[in-house]
C-alpha cells in the first residue's frame, strides 16, 4: 500500500504508465519513419548501401560476366593449347575446391538435422535410410548382374575382335608438372 491507501498492484493492472506509452510512441515514430530516411538519400549514397550490403552478390556476377567475355574474346584470339590449360587453371582449382567442401558440409548438415529430432523421429530416420540403403544396394547389384551377363567382360574372344589402337602421347610438359602441384 501507498500513501493514497491503493495498493502498488492496481496500477500494473490497469495498464501501462504515462512514461511506458510515450516511450512505446517513439519507438513506434523510429520504425515508421525509416524507409522515408533511406529514400531521402541521395541516389549515390543508396547504391553504395546497396554495394556495401551484398557485396559478394556483386563480384559474383563481375566474376560471371568478366568471364563470358574474357571467353569470347579469346575464342577468337586462337591461343595455344598451353595458354588455355593456363588460363582454366584457377577455374579447375576453384570447381576442385567446391567438390571438396561439398561432402563435408552435407555431413555435418546432417548430423546436425538428425541431433535435432526426438527419439522415435530418429528410430524412423534409421529405418528409412537403412531401406534406401539396401534397395539402392539391390537395384545396383541387378544392373551389375545384368551386364554381366549381357556384356560378357573379359572374353578373350571380345577382346581380339576389337581394333584397340593406342594412343601415342608424348613426354611430359614442365607446364604440366608444375600444374600438377597447384592442382
């Protein structure tokens, strides 16, 4: 109780202060008066937001388009063989490089989906990748069967039927070795 003789409570009860309305009002006023703010800017300022913010967007798509045209400008420039296995060097390591993150990331996608679920959700998890597991088994085992059986691999008889020229290569480049380190 107060000195007015009403209890502390009563005011909680019947609804929020003076004080807490004209705070909520203000915050209402910031919220409401921020897409006009960004508006008012000038054109240059709103682009360089809008280059700050998806700046990787961007580079990708100067990567895609500087490559489109790199590639038709030097379709025409008839380089050496030498010159593009230089110039699809970073490309290669690049797609390398993505392959290489791509496992790695599912599995642990995975493993952190399936530490998520409650018990019997796993129990079904289980049973259903053990059912894809053994019908993917059996459907590869069929095809493997099947052209065994069709394809005969390892008669000799094929084998002499068939004109096997060989292939002639030469010795190796230095170019090639030392993109064979990179890659």
């Amino acid at each position: 109780m107060d000195r007015a003789g009403t209890s502390s409570n009563a005011a909680s009860i019947s609804g929020p202060s003076l004080a807490t309305c004209r705070s909520e009002k203000v915050k209402m006023g910031e919220y409401s008066t921020a897409h006009i703010e960004v508006r008012a800017l000038p054109l240059a300022a709103r682009l360089r937001k809008f280059a700050k913010e998806h700046l990787f967007l961007l580079l990708t798509l100067a990567g895609v388009i500087a490559g489109v045209v790199l590639g038709l400008g030097l379709r025409h420039a008839n380089p050496s063989e030498s010159t593009i296995v230089l110039i699809g060097m970073p490309g290669e390591v690049f797609m390398r490089s993505l392959r290489m993150l791509v496992l790695p990331m599912m599995i642990a996608s995975i493993i952190t989906g399936s530490a998520n679920l409650s018990g019997k959700a796993k129990g079904k998890m289980a049973l259903l990748t053990f059912s894809i597991f053994i019908s993917t088994s059996f459907v590869g085992s069929l095809i493997g069967l099947v052209f065994v059986t069709t394809v005969h691999p390892g008669n000799p008889d094929l084998k002499s039927s068939i004109d096997v020229v060989e292939e002639i290569r030469g010795e190796p480049q230095i170019l090639d070795t030392f993109l064979d380190l990179v890659r």
